[in-house]
C-alpha cells in the first residue's frame, strides 16, 4: 500500500514486485536441487516432479510488476535407473528417478539470482534519484 503524503516511486514498486518473485523462484530451484536424488518410498511409485515456477503481469499504482501466479509440476519423464535391488524398483528392475537436472537447476539459479541483484540496482538506483532530487530542492 503507497503512502498518501509520499507516493511510491513506480521504479521501486516494480523491482520490489521482482525481488518477492526471484525470491520464490530461488526457492523452487533450492526444493528442486535437494530432491534431485529422492526416489519414491515404494516399489514401482513416482519419485519427487521438477516444479516450474509460473508468473504474471501485476497492476501496480501506475506500472506494471511480476506475481508468482502458481508452481506447476514439470510433465517431463522420469529418469530410468537399472537397479534391481532397490526398494523402490519396479518388476523390470528399473526405479524411477527425479526429472531434475542439476545442472540446468544451477544455471536457473544463476539467472535467477542475477535478475535479484538487477532488481536490487533499480531499487538503490532510483533511491539514489529521489535524494539527489530532494538535495537539489533544499538549495
């Protein structure tokens, strides 16, 4: 919510909407990355699905910004693995495993945390903006 005496600068407005959603994003990858591994507690059952994070324009006070609008589950196949003996084996001998690679999960969090730090430099920039114009209208 904006305040009545100061309205809110719509640069910042919009980045702040960023961050919230690079945030959740960051988030999503993390749960992605630590059940990359993670099979399924019974014999023949589906391990942990990827989870892809969907977003959505936002009307803000003038400008527009970006929602985490729902997390959907990534309808890729599961990775097979040969291996008989483990408890979550199917009766071919095959276990299901995540549909996560981590090294695409790596590089999304890169983009991820690079479009955070792009979000953080309008936020100080813009702040850097309002005070010099505050410092001018002192003189």
């Amino acid at each position: 919510m904006s305040d009545p005496v100061r309205p809110q600068n719509p640069a910042m407005a919009a980045a702040a909407t960023a961050l919230r959603a690079q945030q959740s994003r960051m988030r999503i990858i993390a749960e992605n990355i630590a059940n990359a591994e993670s099979t399924s507690t019974t014999a023949g059952g589906e391990p942990y699905r990827r989870q892809v994070p969907v977003f959505q324009a936002r009307e803000l006070d003038g400008t527009t910004g970006v929602a985490l609008a729902e997390v959907r589950a990534d309808p890729s196949d599961f990775r097979l693995e040969y291996d008989p003996q483990h408890p979550a084996a199917n009766a071919e001998g095959y276990v299901q495993r995540p549909n996560v690679n981590t090294l695409i999960e790596s590089m999304d969090m890169r983009e991820a945390q690079r479009a955070y730090e792009a979000n953080l430099n309008v936020i100080e920039t813009a702040r850097a903006m309002e005070q010099r114009t505050l410092d001018l209208l002192k003189r």
